[in-house]
C-alpha cells in the first residue's frame, strides 16, 4: 500500500511542480519572436527554457524595427534581444543586455535580485551575471573570469585561433525558480566582438546601406560555400551589429499581444509564439496524458496491495474466532467486533498512505537534480500539492470496501461454536 502511494504522490507532485514552475516561467514574455523555422514550442523551450537551440537566425533589424520602429513599438512594453551562445562546463551562455534583468519580470510580477554583486553595465562589453544554481555548481563568484566561444566556430589546421575572450562575473542573481538559475549571462556587445573576431574562415565583402538618410559602411560576413552568415556594421553610436537568433518582446495585453503578433507574421519574416499558450498546450497534450497514464498504474498497484490486504485480513478470521468469541462473551456486540475489523483496515490503509507520502517525497528529493539538469527546473521535493489530500479519504473508502467481508466473517462468528475447544 505505501509503495502504490508513493508512486501516485510522485506522479501528482513532480507533474504539479513541473506544470506550475514552467508555467510561471513562461509568464515573464507575452512574446517570442524567432526565426521562421522550427515550431513555436521549440521557439519557446529554446528562448525561454534554453533547452534546445534554435535553427537559423533572424536580422536583429527586426528587433530594432520592434523595439524602436512606429510600426510596432507603440504596443510592445519592452524588447528584449538574446543569443543562445555555446555552454560552458554545461551552464547554458545567454547573450543580452542589462535590460534583461530591469525590465523583464519572471514568475508573473517578480523583478530579478542580486545576491552579490551588480547588473551588467551597457559599456561593459565583457561583463557577465549568472545564475545561483549556476554559481552554486560552478563555484564561479563574483569576479571570477571564464572563456566563451562564439557557437559553431570551428578552426582549420592553417588558421590563427584567437585567444578566447574572458567574461568577468559581476553578479551572481538570487535564486528565481526558474531556468535563468542555471544560466549564464554575458553582455550582448562581447558576444558581438567575439562573434566578429572569430569568424576568420569566412569572407567579407564590404558595401554600403541607408539608414534614413545615412550611408553605413557595412560587411556581409559569408561562409566559404557563399551562403550569407551575418551582416555586420557599425551603427551611429559605434556600437557593432550582427543578426541575432530570437528576440523575447514583452506586450502590454493579451488583446494587444495577439494583433502585434499577427502584424510581426505578415510584416517580418519571423515565427511568433505565445509562452503561456505552448506550454500550456504541451502540458494539455503530451505531458497531461502521460501523467494520467502513470496515475492509473500507481492506483492499480494501490487496488492489488487493498486486496492483498483484504486477503490476509480474511485468512486470519480462523484465528481469532477465539478471539472474537471471548469478546461476544463479555458483552461486545455483533456491530462492535465489525467496527474493530473494519477500523483496522483503514488503520492498515492510512499507515501504508503515511509511509507512502514519506517514500514519494523522497523519491523526489533522489530524482530532483536529474529533473534540474534535463529540463533546468527546479523541484522542491516538500511541496504539497492539493491533490494529495484526495488520497485520504480515497485510502479510507477502499479500506472500508476491502474490509467489509473480512469484517461480515467477523460479524457472523458464533460464539458458542468457537469457544469450544
């Protein structure tokens, strides 16, 4: 009985954990937008969760054109751009721009803390923050420097490797239950020098484009086989642009949210999706029946222990007829001796939940870590979820139905029989 609790409490918690923290994460961004290929939901686990990488790019015009243009800058709140950059020793290395950690919320309202340290500064091309899970695993503090790498540069035999640029760790962020612990930050600007600066296999071509009425001297970073890699210029401020893989674009409204969405598809070439709709539909879709699956093994291993139980309770009416007899001599009623069997079942039953609960929370507590570093979610084995609390009066009407025949047996003994020897 406690093992078939277990399970169940295992179930309920981890799929509640996991519904509710990927959930509250997503509700930090009204928006993703991302390059055309893929589906929403990889945009999202990508942008969002940094669970996967993103395949192409989109021009990171198109984040200015959001943040700044008046087609669509009215209705965005705040545009926050990022690029998934390569892990190091297996933290995740975000790409983005102090605004990150002013402007954005996470788990619905929350604004991001420092545990030490400070944000990252505009001018600080080589600055960093990470996260306290991150910090936690890596033992990098404040201060600390460590190399990055610009993602999918390769090296030939015949070229110069550039000495990898160091980030410096600024701030290390209090822990926010969400997949930003595990990350790493850097500021936007390095990622862009190192970018440039490592791309040395490819070939250049400088030409000139117009932004309003000015000419920019630009280059169009080409890989070897000519496929376009980049465009890379320097803006009005000096400050170097590049493409740019996704950005995340906070709206004002669930109505507002929904029409900028349907103008970014038709003006941009760009894919759009909805944090809080695609997780909620994966959950809906995939994880939800997944869940109700394993829950209905879980209860059929409790319904095989109750008849188990049922069967040995009943198996040992033969000894205690005697027993029972001696009570139905001193005064104890039919009704009473029923009452008794049937409180031990549901004394069995309750003990069995008890130790249950015990084993599946800490069944979480073992699986926790492999659930933080699969899917970057942190699962805290001692949350109760209301679902459990269906398992007691659930545990105390199987007892009740299992303990009835043994209880009837208990019930129809006769004493005169049984008190012979």
């Amino acid at each position: 009985m406690g093992l078939g609790v277990a399970l169940v409490v295992a179930v309920i918690v981890i799929y509640g954990v996991l519904d509710q923290t990927f959930k509250r994460s997503a509700q930090g961004y009204n928006l993703v937008v991302g390059p055309p290929k893929g589906s929403p939901l990889e945009i999202v686990l990508g942008a969002v969760f940094y669970s996967n990488h993103l395949s192409g790019t989109i021009p990171y015009q198109y984040y200015l054109d959001i943040a700044t243009g008046p087609s669509f800058a009215p209705e965005v709140q705040t545009a926050i751009p990022i690029a998934i950059v390569d892990s190091v020793s297996g933290m995740q290395v975000i790409a983005t721009i102090p605004k990150f950690f002013t402007e954005l919320k996470y788990m619905g309202n929350m604004p991001y803390r420092f545990r030490s340290g400070r944000n990252m500064e505009a001018n600080g091309d080589f600055e960093a923050v990470i996260g306290y899970t991150a910090a936690q695993k890596s033992g990098l503090k404040v201060g600390d420097r460590f190399k990055a790498s610009a993602p999918g540069y390769a090296p030939t035999d015949n070229e110069d490797i550039p000495e990898p640029d160091m980030f410096t760790i600024v701030g290390i962020l209090a822990p926010t239950g969400t997949p930003n612990d595990q990350a790493v930050f850097i500021n936007l600007e390095g990622f862009f020098t190192m970018n440039r600066r490592e791309r040395t296999t490819a070939i250049e071509h400088t030409f000139n484009i117009r932004r309003g009425e000015q000419r920019i001297s630009a280059v169009l970073v080409l890989t070897k086989d000519k496929n376009v890699e980049a465009v890379v210029w320097e803006d009005e401020r000096g400050m170097t642009q590049v493409e740019m893989p996704q950005e995340l674009v906070r709206t004002d409204g669930t109505i507002f949210t929904m029409s900028l969405g349907n103008r970014l598809l038709q003006e941009l070439e760009v894919q759009v999706a909805s944090p809080t709709y695609e997780i909620d539909r994966l959950f809906k879709t995939i994880v939800g029946q997944v869940q109700i699956v394993l829950v209905i093994f879980a209860v059929m291993v409790i319904i095989v222990a109750a008849i188990g139980m049922m069967v040995s309770i009943y198996n040992s009416m033969n000894e205690r007829r005697q027993e029972i007899a001696i009570m139905r001599a001193l005064g104890a009623s039919r009704g009473t001796v029923m009452l008794i069997i049937l409180l031990e079942s549901i004394l069995l039953s309750l003990g069995g939940g008890v130790i249950g609960v015990v084993i599946g929370h800490g069944l979480i507590a073992a699986v926790a870590p492999t659930i933080a570093s699969a899917v970057m979610v942190v699962v805290n084995p001692w949350d109760f979820q209301l679902a459990e609390a269906i398992l007691i009066p659930g545990l105390i009407l199987l007892a009740a139905i299992v303990g009835y025949l043994p209880a009837v047996v208990a019930y129809r003994t006769d004493v005169a029989q049984s008190l012979n020897p």
